[in-house]
C-alpha cells in the first residue's frame, strides 16, 4: 500500500501534463480553423474580383464592337 501513494501522484501528474497538452492543441486547432476561414473569405473576395473584371472587360468589348459595326465600311 506504501507503493500506491506515489504512483496516484505520478499517474496524476502525467493527466495533468495531458490535459495541458490537450488545451494546447484545442487552441492551435481553433487558431488554424480561423486561418482556414480568412483564408476562404480571401479566395472568395479574389474570385469576386476577378468575375467584376472579367464582366467589365466582355461589356467593354461588346460596347468597343458595337462602336466599330456603327462605322460606315470603306476608307475614311
């Protein structure tokens, strides 16, 4: 029974060491989550850019093909 004493206290010991750890990680996790989340809402905002580019270049287009076809063919 003298045996026992000590080894509930290393036992102990080593829980808490875990329980530490496992907070540790828990908050490294909540860390990267938050990261992965800013770094979709940036993927997002980049693809929104490109899409209003993109628009704004075909629409540009279109109005620069619409002002050629107006044109009287032949030399000016």
């Amino acid at each position: 029974t003298g045996e026992v004493g000590p080894r509930v206290s290393a036992v102990e010991g080593q829980v808490h060491v875990m329980t530490s750890q496992m907070v540790q990680v828990m908050g490294r996790l909540e860390q990267v989550g938050t990261q992965i989340e800013q770094g979709q809402q940036a993927a997002t905002q980049r693809d929104e850019t490109i899409e209003g580019l993109s628009q704004q270049c075909i629409l540009g287009m279109d109005k620069r093909l619409a002002d050629l076809e107006r044109r009287p063919s032949g030399p000016q």
